[in-house]
C-alpha cells in the first residue's frame, strides 16, 4: 500500500468532479487549493521514490526548506485520507508495536502506518521534549526509536529540549537547539546544508502568509460567514507554503482566497445562518459534519486549535516589537514553534476570546479520544464559556480516524438538539 | 386534530394519543430495542385500540428515544430533550428543570416556557441509571421495585467506592460476604445512583422546582435519596413514565398546524 498514491487519486478525483460539477457557492481558491495539495503530493511521491532526503515531522517547514529537505506531516496527510478502511489493520499494527494504543489515534495511526512502509520514512528523527502538544512530542520520540532500529535504516534521531514557557530567554534557548538539530542535520543527513539566506526567504514566504490569514480572521466576523464550513474549517498550517515545494502557488492560494471572500462580505450573500459556532478540535472524517453543521444552517467559523499566530493573538514574523529587537531566522523558528505551545489555561483563554472575536452562539467541543492536554479540558472550557460569554457547549466525544464511540447518526442527533436548544436560548 | 407520540427506550415503548389537547389513551410496552419499530407500532395499535380510534385518524405521529432508528410510519423524530421539555410544562408548568431517569440515561433539562435551554446527560455511563439498580437488585435477590421498600428500612449508610457499575458488581459481593444487611446495600445502591445524578444538576445549574419524570421516577426510594441530596422537595408527575412521549404528541399537533 503506498497512501501518498492513495491522496494522489483522492484529489485527481475531486477536481475533476468539481469540474464535472460546477457549484457556484464554491470559492474559486478551493479548487486551487486542491491543485496545490496534489501538486505537493506528487512531489512528496517523486522525491520519496528517487531516495531524497526528507523530514517527516520535523519542527518546521521553514527550517526543514532551508536545509534543502521538505517537511511531511504524517497526521495532515492520514486526515485527509479517501478511505479509512485501513483504521483496524493500522490499530492492529499499534497494538503490535507496542506502541500506546490510548492515545491520540491521529498520531499512532500515521506512525504505524509510517513504520509500515506506507508512508515515507525520515531521514533524520526528532523528537522534542514539550513542542506544540505533549501527545505530539511523545509520538515523535517513539518513531524516532522505532526507525533508529537496523531494520528500519537506523535513521538517526535528535532530541530537541523544548522549554515550557514563553519568554525571550526560552526563544534563545530554543533557537540554540535548532543550532545544533542543522548541525546534525548537516552532519548525518546527506545532500542537507543550511542555507541562512534562503531560510530569511522562506521566512517572508510565511509572514505573507500570515497577513492574509489575518485578513481571513477579520473576514470571518462577517455575518453570514462568506463561506461554506468545509472550506471555513481548512486550517492555517494545512496550506503553510513551506510546507508545499511551490510556496508561491500557495501564496495565490491565499490571495485569491482574500479577494473572494472581501467580494462576498462587499456584494452581500444570500445565506441563512441560524447559528454561528466554533468547532474545536479536528473534525473528524468519519463524521458528516459539513452536511451536518449546514443542514443545521449552522456557521462553524473556526477550527478552534493553537492559532494564535493566525488570528493576531501573538506576535507574526518578522515582529520587531515584542523583544525590542530584529531577531535571527533560527529565533524567529523558535518564537513561532513556542507560541504554538498547548498550555491549559492558555488554550482555554484562547478559546474563550476566540469565540468572543468571532460572535459564536455557541461552542462544539469535539473531546477527542486520547488526547491528553486539551481533551480533559472540554468541562473547563464549557464552564468558562457559559460563565463569561453566556454560550453552551456541547462536549462530543470519540476519536478522529475511528468511528466507533461516535456513530454518525448519534453525531446528527446529539447535533439538531444541540442547535435546537441553542435556538430556544437565543429567542 | 388527533396526534401521537412514540417514546422508544431501552426497555419499554410508550405511546400518547392527544385529541388536540386532550390525552385520550397511553400504553406503556415493556420490550428492549431489539425491534424497536415492532414495539413502536403494536404499542400504538394498542392505543388506538384503547382511545377507540383508527391508525389513519392519527394526523401527525412524531417519536422519540433511541437514535439511529427510522420509525417508517412517524412523520419525524425529535430529540429526548425537547419532548420532555414540552410534556413537562403541559403536566407541571412550574418545572424549572426536568430529570429524566431510564433504564440507559440520566437526562436533566434546564426548561423554559416548554423549550430547554440547558441539557446535561450521563453519556455512556451507566451509573446514575437504571441499570445500577438493575445490577444491584439481582444480586441481592429482589426486583427493581422492592429496592425502595429496603431502603426505608436501612440503618446504615454505606458508601459505594465504586463510581463504575462496571466494577460495581464485584463491590456489592464484597458486601455482602461481609454480611451487610441488603437494606443498607440498598440505600447504598439508592443513595449512589443519586450522587452520580447530582452533577449533571449542577452541571445546568440548580434550580428550585424539579421535576422528576422517567422510568425511575415512581421509585420513591430514589426521589427520596434526590431530596436528601439536594435539600429540596421534588415534584413527581402522576405519570411520569408518559412525559416525553407526550410532548411528543404535543409537538406533533404543533407541526401539524
């Protein structure tokens, strides 16, 4: 089984039954976005089967670029997935691995499957000690090992020390660490060299790339959203242009998308929305939660996750202003992987004012299964909200890839009660 | 205008027949969900039968209950909450909120004006549902229904470590092995049941009147076990069992008109 070739169908597919099926609801950038992540898809394929380096789960695309290798997340790919059938044989490889099968199935789904040769394997590990979210951390340790095995190619690993909180002294720190992950880099990996330049290029790629995600952001408080909530829930990171080999295809991505979206908000829309809602947490593709949310004429906004960057909260790149000073790439690398650091409090602060700046009804928390930071957070976050915004929340549990604790016509049910009882408070 | 609702639980299968706002016969079914539509469908003959009316007099028939399941001969089905919401305000409009206890649920709904606006439910937990006193009853030897009789004799307070009915069972053996007497088990199992309920109360936020509607309801002992807990009378309906599948009908002739 090779899943690359799988997605590499799956969008094959779907442009061309967009083009067999025109909708004229549709943003004209969705179907652009679905040409970029083919286009980044057959490359993954071309640079995997002519033996290239490449950095699966690397701590950032921008870095992984600028040593001359394309970072791969494993989990952005395994979502996105035409078909889940593989989910049993994958949870079986888990549970032989000895791999943690309580967790979060969007982390050691991928990894099995990776470890199966199903997805392309690294050429260097690294793991960190406290990154964006522990389960994330902890994965990338365990695959780490698992390819440093002979039979595997005895990839080489790297541990990076990720502090835990936010401050200038943690960025230093932090960027020392990449320091020494290029110089490894360089050291074990042929065919890597840092390019400080091209990193600095990259770098203006990705402030770019935020800018217009704040313009999306403010774009998003329109009534009614501009948009439909499978293309409102795609997620910032999923088109990081570092992320694709053509970051500027990804950058007229996001520029199309813009100028779409301010036309919309400018003529107006003909747009029922009952109900304007964040969603937290993946929504999972078991589910139908598009056809769901819209039957429901339910806006959903955002997909509630680390987005502080995205929506104005914290600092973007190239930011002079926080420090007082120009900071080095390896630093600027160093402040945006921290500022995406899962902490309690922070994360439910974040959801709060989220959902506060986009005017939500109501919150729909999806307590994913596994997930050991923010999932026992959902009563938290529920409690906050009701408290200082005067919304409910609905807390729907269940796993991402696997749709066992949460069968879709429980999801549909539990969801029109919900919508029902948030109309009944609103009237 | 004629309109039925049809309540599918676990256990039973309840039907109300409204004659615009008039009730003109229930049927109460005991039967699991093995053949939910079957159940569906005999207990609304039965009320037809009993109200002296044909199938096709009924305008509207809307359900409720068990998800998942397609009832062919209703025009919709309506969420739990909403149901109970209306039929609780028809049988006592004073209702602040309403908790419903089944065999499978712990359901409690923050209502006003008949619509709810809060709900809380016990998920896939079993505790603070019938089925803790179901597993309780069978090994003290003795029906659901007696576990309120024992319980009034109780001198003791035990309390359950267990807060999983899974694992409950290999707790009450314990006891009585250690010869505890079946009423305190009883209280115990009583007693607990209404301690896994109270934070959902809390979880919408308590209110004054309270109204206790379900399956569970006409078991004194665990209304009693409720007031301890919180301090405060609790209302029962007359029929509890029927509120849900009566606001059913009542939102049926609402659609219909």
């Amino acid at each position: 089984m090779n899943l690359i070739k799988d997605l590499i169908a799956r969008n094959q597919n779907i442009l061309r039954d967009m083009d067999e099926h025109p909708d004229p609801a549709r943003l004209r950038s969705t179907r652009m976005g679905f040409e970029v992540e083919l286009d980044g898809y057959t490359e993954l394929l071309e640079a995997w089967q002519a033996g290239k380096p490449l950095l699966p789960q690397f701590p950032s695309s921008t870095l992984a670029k600028a040593l001359g290798s394309q970072n791969v997340i494993y989990q952005d790919l395994f979502i996105f997935l035409p078909d889940l059938s593989g989910v049993p044989r994958y949870t079986q490889a888990v549970y032989d691995m000895g791999m943690p099968a309580y967790s979060c199935d969007v982390f050691t789904l991928p990894n099995a499957a990776a470890i199966m040769g199903e997805l392309p394997p690294p050429s260097l590990s690294v793991a960190d000690s406290g990154g964006v979210c522990r389960v994330w951390s902890y994965h990338n340790k365990i695959l780490a090992e698992h390819f440093n095995k002979p039979e595997l190619g005895s990839v080489p690993k790297f541990e990076i020390d990720t502090p835990k909180d936010y401050s200038e002294e943690s960025v230093k720190y932090l960027a020392g660490q990449l320091g020494e992950l290029v110089k490894f880099a360089e050291e074990n990996v042929p065919g890597l060299k840092y390019d400080e330049d091209r990193h600095k290029e990259l770098i203006k790629a990705d402030t770019k790339w935020v800018d217009y995600t704040l313009k999306e952001w403010e774009l998003k408080k329109h009534i009614p959203l501009p948009m439909s909530n499978m293309e409102s829930l795609v997620h910032p990171l999923h088109f990081e242009p570092c992320l694709y080999s053509t970051p500027d295809k990804v950058l007229d991505f996001w520029r199309v998308r813009i100028e779409e979206l301010k036309e919309r908000v400018a003529k107006g829309m003909d747009k029922e929305e009952k109900l304007r809602c964040l969603w937290v947490w993946p929504p999972p593709p078991h589910l139908d939660v598009f056809g769901v949310t819209e039957r429901l004429k339910m806006s959903l906004v955002m997909w509630g996750a680390p987005l502080g960057v995205f929506s104005g909260r914290y600092p973007n790149w190239g930011d002079e202003e926080e420090f007082g000073r120009k900071l080095s790439p390896l630093e600027e690398e160093a402040r945006y992987v921290l500022g995406e650091v899962v902490r309690g409090k922070t994360w439910a602060d974040d959801v709060i004012w989220m959902c506060q700046e986009l005017g939500c009804d109501a919150i729909i928390y999806y307590q994913l299964t596994g997930c050991l930071h923010v999932g026992g957070l959902a009563k938290l976050v529920a409690e906050r909200a009701e408290k200082e915004l005067g919304i409910p929340t609905i807390v729907l549990s269940g796993k991402t890839l696997d749709p066992a604790d949460l069968p879709p016509e429980e999801f549909d049910a539990r969801m029109t009660e919900f919508a029902d009882m948030v109309l009944a408070r609103k009237s | 205008m004629i309109t039925a609702g049809i309540d599918i639980g676990t256990e039973t299968t309840k039907v109300v027949i409204l004659d615009n706002n008039e009730v003109i016969a229930r049927e109460v079914l005991i039967g699991g969900d093995e053949d939910a539509v079957g159940l569906g469908k005999k207990a609304l003959e039965q009320a037809t039968a009993k109200a002296g009316i044909e199938l096709t007099d009924i305008k509207n028939i809307i359900a409720t209950g068990l998800v998942g399941i397609n009832i062919p001969f209703a025009s919709g089905q309506v969420a739990e909450s909403m149901c109970i919401a209306r039929g609780v305000e028809r049988v006592l409009p004073s209702t602040m909120i309403a908790l419903d206890l089944g065999a499978s649920k712990s359901l409690v709904v923050k209502c006003n004006h008949g619509k709810p606006i809060k709900i809380a439910r016990n998920g896939k937990c079993a505790a603070g549902t019938g089925k803790y006193l179901e597993i309780v009853s069978k090994l003290l030897g003795v029906e659901t229904d007696e576990m309120t009789g024992l319980f009034l004799k109780s001198k003791a307070d035990i309390d359950f470590q267990s807060t999983c009915a899974v694992f409950l069972e290999s707790e009450v053996i314990s006891l009585i092995h250690m010869k505890t007497s079946p009423e305190d088990i009883a209280r115990g199992a009583i007693m607990g049941l209404a301690k896994r309920t109270y934070p959902l109360l809390l979880d919408v936020g308590l209110e004054e009147k309270i109204t206790l509607v379900g399956g569970l309801a006409g078991n004194r002992g665990i209304a009693i076990a409720l007031e301890e807990l919180l301090g405060q009378k609790l209302l029962v309906p007359p029929e509890p069992q029927i509120v849900a599948a009566l606001g059913a009908a009542i939102i049926a002739r609402e659609r219909a008109s």
